[in-house]
C-alpha cells in the first residue's frame, strides 16, 4: 500500500509565530517540494490575505507535478475565493474544514452539531461544483464526539468529498488513542472505502509524528506535515521525520511513498533559511548533529562497520557522508583515520604524539576542525 504525503509548510507551517514569507520565497520552496515530489502541496489560505490568494495563484500556474490545494473555511465567500486562487493548476483541490468537538461548536462557532453537519454538506457541494478533488477536515476531530464525526464523514463523502481528513488540532492525542480514532472511523464509516482517509497531527506533547505512524498502522492514506515540522505552536508532525521512519522501518511499516528522499536535507535547508526557524542541532533526521559521532567508542565502531551505531545512511537524505566530529571523546582510531583523509599517513610515535596534542586541544576547544588538525601535525613535523 502507498501512502500520500501532503505538505502544509506554506499553510500551517506558515502560521508559526514570526514567519512571514513573501510570494517569491513560498514559490521557492513549492518548487522545492514538488523537486521532493511530495503528492500534495498545501499552498496556503487565500481568503486570509490578498498576499497568500496572490502567492496560492501563482504556485498554482507555475508549480507542476502536485496536487495544489487551498484552504477554505466551509463559508461560500471562502470556497470560492479558494476556488479563484487554485484554478490555474493542473490538479486543483479545494480544502474545506469546520469544527466538530463540542467545546468548538459551542464556544467558537456557537452552533449546533445539526448546523455543523448541514454547513459541512454545503461546503463539500459547493467545492465539488468547481472541481472533483475536495478535502474535508473535522477541525478537533480528537476532541469530537466519535459518533457524530462519523455520521458527519458518512455525509460529506456522499456530498463528493475525496478525502476525509483527521486533525489531531491541539496535539492532545497519545499513539494507541490516536490510532484507535482512526479504527473506529474506518469501521463505522460506511462509505470510508469511497474517499482516502487522512490524519493530520500537531506536535503540542512532543507526539505528532507518533501518532501520524500510529495511523498509517491502522489505515490512514494521506498523512499531512510540515518540513522542519514547523506550524502554529509547537508545530506539524516532522515530514522528514515521518519519511524517514518509514524508510528505514519499512521492515515494520511496508508502506511505499513517492517521495524523493534526496531532496529531504536540501528541503530542509530552504525552509530553514527563508522562514528564519533554525534547525535544533540534535533535530532527528535533519538536524546538524543527526549524523554526527563524537564519542571515541561510536566512531571507532563506525569506522569499521557503518551499521554498528547508524540506523539510516547519511546519503539516503542527500547529504554527502556521516559526519565523524572531532571532539574530546574522540579516540585514536578515528584520529588515524581523519589525518589520513587529510594526507598524513604517521608512524606509531608520530600519531600517539600529535594525539596527545590533540588531546590536549580538545580541554579548551569543543570542535576540532580539519585546520587544527594541520596545524597539529604540521607542527610537530616541524619540530621533529
Ligand atoms: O490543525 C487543524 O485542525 C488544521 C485544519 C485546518 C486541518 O490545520
Ligand atoms: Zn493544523
């Protein structure tokens, strides 16, 4: 079974707090995401801003390959301005979403659960009077009665919606919970088999891609992320993090995906630059230091056998090599290995020497780089 990964950087990942992309960055990195062949790019909220219509339209007339979509809240006025801004592409889905949990209803939306339903159903025809692929999202489908979110999906397939999709919105779902949502939906919608059904998780308890693979166990087709897993708070379910879980699982998941992993590290750098969101160091996946050995024990295990301390190879997201970091838990057979790379092939005492230089080095600086090491070298054959 394949499963579809639609990214919202530019939607969700764009309401994090301080970003602010301008037209031309969020076509930079739509072209980027279609170079990582991601199925569907969520390309913003047109009815928001004259500026995200303007960016949606252009991604949409020059951005080939994914579907694009546009959010619309279930309003007619936002369907159609949605509607205006996606036309230009080739494959044009409209995203349309309403709450359903209680506490929504009842204190945003002050309306009924009936309202909720009929407004949903409206929606979903009303986008289907523009084009064929319409997405529905329960917003706080987590958080709704699990009996009324099935007979609200039951409706809005048999309106025409071609996806159903299941926002965990504040994060608050734990991974057996969360799938388990995902059963019942799959069991108690009678029409389920008509649309793909797909999840969408924020990352609020540090849970977002947890609960996204728990889904995918249990149905789920299209799973919806952010690269960087950036977005409103603590942000989106990681793209990158969930790609390469089921990578380097695919022992455990046997899921395919179109994307193209080569592009994940240079992705991650693009969004990285324009939206200002640094990267943390120890980030999985993307992250400087996720490729990175310091201690002696691991880069001597490494150097002789790849697979002893690294579950996914460097190259698979693009990057050139594993990084082998010189520090002060490096160990002396990582340090033979570096200066050969570096030209310098030592004899016994030459390399304890300069080893015990390096040492030496490494109690007042953390990083070793290639010039220190020159210079550590080239210094003691001066001396000799
Ligand atoms: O988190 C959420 O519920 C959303 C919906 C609009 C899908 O972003
Ligand atoms: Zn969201």
């Amino acid at each position: 079974m394949t499963v579809k990964f639609f990214d919202t950087t530019l939607r969700d990942g764009e309401q994090s707090p301080g970003v602010n992309l301008n037209i031309k960055d969020k076509l930079r990195i739509a072209e980027q995401l279609a170079a990582l062949n991601v199925d569907v790019i969520e390309a913003g909220f047109p009815i928001s801003s004259e500026g995200d219509f303007r960016a949606v339209n252009k991604i949409a007339e020059e951005v080939s390959g994914p579907i694009i979509a546009g959010l619309a809240r279930t309003k007619k006025e936002d369907i159609d301005r949605a509607w205006e801004a996606i036309k230009p592409a080739s494959r044009p889905r409209i995203h349309t979403f309403i709450a359903t949990s209680q506490i929504h209803m009842e204190h945003k939306l002050r309306k009924s659960p009936e309202e909720v339903l009929e407004e949903s159903v409206r929606a979903v025809e009303r986008a289907k009077s523009y084009t064929d692929d319409v997405e529905f999202s329960a917003e706080d489908a987590v958080r709704s009665d699990r009996d009324f979110l099935c007979e609200l999906f039951e409706a809005v397939i048999e309106a025409g919606a071609t996806t159903v999709n299941i926002p965990d919105t504040v994060g608050y779902s734990v991974p057996h919970e969360f799938g388990g949502l995902v059963a019942y939906i799959r069991e108690n919608v009678s029409n389920i088999s008509e649309a793909d059904m797909s999840i969408h998780c924020h990352d609020d308890l540090g849970l977002g891609v947890a609960n996204s693979l728990a889904a995918v166990e249990e149905g789920a087709v299209q799973i919806e992320c952010a690269v960087n897993g950036i977005g409103e708070r603590a942000g989106n379910a990681a793209l990158e993090e969930i790609a390469l879980a089921l990578h380097t699982r695919r022992d455990y998941y046997d899921k395919d995906h179109s994307l193209n992993l080569q592009e994940v590290h240079r992705t991650s750098r693009l969004v990285s630059n324009l939206t200002g969101m640094e990267v943390q160091p120890n980030k999985a996946v993307v992250g400087e230091n996720a490729f990175a050995h310091e201690a002696g024990i691991h880069q001597d295990g490494v150097l002789k056998e790849r697979t002893t301390y690294e579950i996914m190879d460097a190259e698979t997201i693009g990057l050139e090599e594993n990084k082998i970091v010189m520090g002060k838990h490096s160990g002396r057979s990582a340090f033979r290995q570096k200066l050969s790379e570096l030209g310098y092939d030592l004899d016994d005492e030459k390399l304890n020497d300069a080893f015990l230089r390096f040492k030496e080095l490494t109690d007042r600086k953390k990083e070793i780089t290639n010039l220190d090491l020159e210079a550590i070298v080239e210094g003691q054959l001066v001396q000799r």
